[in-house]
C-alpha cells in the first residue's frame, strides 16, 4: 500500500513538473495527499484491528472455540468479509464431517449393542446347563464361562455409558436390595474362591439407577475376588449415613493396592502393580472395570473414591449426594 502511494506520488510530481506546475503548488499537492493517504491508513488499520481484537477475546473467552463464527459480526472491510467466509466454509465442513462420524459411531454402536445381547443368550444358556449338570463338569470351564458373561456384560454397559442418559431410571432404591441382587449374581465366585460376604447397615434408601448401580457394584466385587488373599479372604458391605449423605463401603481383606498406583486406579485400561501380579498368575486384568465404574458414577451424580494399605485392605466409597 505505501510502496503504491510513493510510486503514485512520484509519478504526480514527475508529471506536474513536466506540465510547469509551480514548485510551491508541487508541494502542496505532495502534502495534501501524503496527509489524506496517512489518515486513510490510520483509519483502515484501526477499523482492522478493532475487529481482529474483538475475534480474539470473544475466542479466549470461549469454551467451545469452534463456535466463533457466531459471535463475528459483518466485517466492513473486504478483507474481513474473505476471512468470515473462509471460517463459514471451514465450519460447514467441520460439522458434516461431524454428523458423519457421529452417525458412524451411532451404527457401531447400535452393532455392538445387539451383538452383544445375542451373546449373551448361548452363555446364559451354556451357564444354565453348566449348573444342571456341575458334576460332570470341569470347574475350569464354568469358570471361563463366567468370565465371558462378565465381559460382553462390560462390553454392553460400556457402549451405553456414553449415552446412557436415555437409559437411567432415578428413583428410591434399597441398597440392601442392590446388594443382595449382586451378591447373588456373584455367588458361584464367592464360593469357589472361599470369600466370606458380610453385610451391615445396608436398609439405607437411595435416589439412583438400581440396574446401573448393581452394574457398578459387580465391577467392585469382582475386583475384590480377583485380588484376594489367598486364606481367609472376606469382602464387608456396609453403609452409612453423614451429613445427609449416604455412603456405600465394599472392603476387602486382600493384597491391597501401592500407594503409587492409587492417584491412577480410574484411568482407563491401568492395571499397575496387581495387574502385573495376575498376569503371572495367567489371570488377565483389563484395568477397565473402575474406570466403567467411575464414569458411571460420574453421570449418577455420585463420587466413588478408593483407600488402600498394601498387604492389608482395600476400601471402595461411593457417596450418594
């Protein structure tokens, strides 16, 4: 812009002096459209940067920062009128692309979803006939059973947990119901592994999701079977009642849980130090069962938090605000 106005004064003086224009009135005009070219700069540069100014405190501003584009008001310069068409193409794009893959990950999961409940039809029935005829059988094989119905189970709540609004039923449920549906459940494991089950306290009534909070509460007793002491181990169920709040206890007597491995037991697939233990033992861990747990209780509305003393105890809370 300025290299097109010196050229354009240079070539106006060239061509007055060459017509006899006077020298003072040379001047003149040099000075009358330098100064109109200065102010038509100072005023362009300040429309520009007011607008640009404003995109980016809007932008700091913002959580969801690909929503700029409705905060933008009609440039009134030409450049700016480019710029906001760029962003309104680049934005259309973006939220096709958007739909696109969210319509993608709905068939997916809608796939797995029903995968998974004609699944778990031949293994309920497969369990059904293993119990009607255990003294034939192999413990092992039941037990592998057992294992697979448990992980297209977590398979299946975890697809629906990240939609699992549609799903909820809030309502006043006995924790000593939840957890009496549970420990049926995992009776056969309790059992076979030699767990004593003690319940207390539990005629509490809470406000939440039964079928989910049983959910929840098997991926903290499977845990607790899975790392289990080797005599004597016991799993102890208790809850109780502070400052309006409810909570739910599950401890165990097992081996416990290092203190290093404590800040990451909700991070998805971390099995830390234990995980390593079973994997010796040809018991794999997936590290995914409180990370389920965690996220459901995130979207319950309750907290789950977990203490632990290696070699000792290990003590899952879940607060029913």
């Amino acid at each position: 812009m300025i290299t097109l106005f010196v050229a354009a004064l240079v070539v106006s003086v060239v061509f007055m002096a060459a017509c006899g224009v006077g020298t003072e009135l040379i001047g003149v005009v040099s000075v009358v459209m330098s100064v109109a070219t200065l102010i038509g700069l100072i005023y362009d540069y300040c429309r520009k940067n007011a607008y640009y100014r404003r995109l980016f405190q809007n932008l700091d501003r913002m959580d969801q920062k690909y929503l700029i584009l409705e905060t933008l008001r009609q440039p009134g310069f030409y450049e700016g009128e480019l710029f906001a068409q760029v962003l309104y193409e680049a934005n259309k794009s973006m939220t096709e692309q958007v739909n696109e893959n969210r319509r993608q990950m709905k068939d997916f999961k809608d796939f797995i979803e029903m995968w998974v409940h004609q699944v778990k039809l031949p293994v309920a029935s497969l369990l059904l006939l293993c119990h009607n005829h255990s003294e034939n059988l192999d413990k092992k094989f039941v037990e592998q059973l057992r294992r697979i119905d448990r992980y297209t189970e977590q398979v299946l709540y975890y697809t629906r947990a990240e939609h699992s609004e549609k799903d909820y039923l809030f309502q006043r449920c006995s924790l000593a119901q939840i957890v009496h549906k549970s420990a049926m459940k995992n009776k056969d494991d309790l059992l076979e592994n030699k767990v004593e089950f003690q319940v207390s306290d539990c005629d509490q009534v809470v406000v939440t999701d039964a079928k989910w909070m049983e959910f929840i509460l098997d991926q903290i007793i499977n845990n607790s079977i899975k790392y289990r002491r080797e005599t004597d181990a016991m799993i102890q169920i208790s809850a109780s009642a502070e400052q309006g709040k409810t909570i739910l206890s599950i401890r165990d007597n097992g081996i416990g849980i290092a203190e290093s491995d404590l800040p990451r037991l909700f991070e998805k697939s971390f099995t830390g130090s234990n995980g390593r233990i079973l994997d010796r033992m040809e018991v794999k861990s997936t590290g995914m069962g409180l990370y389920i747990a965690k996220n459901m209780c995130d979207k319950l509305g309750h907290e789950i938090n977990v203490i632990s003393e290696e070699g000792s105890y290990t003590q899952v809370n879940i607060t029913f605000l």
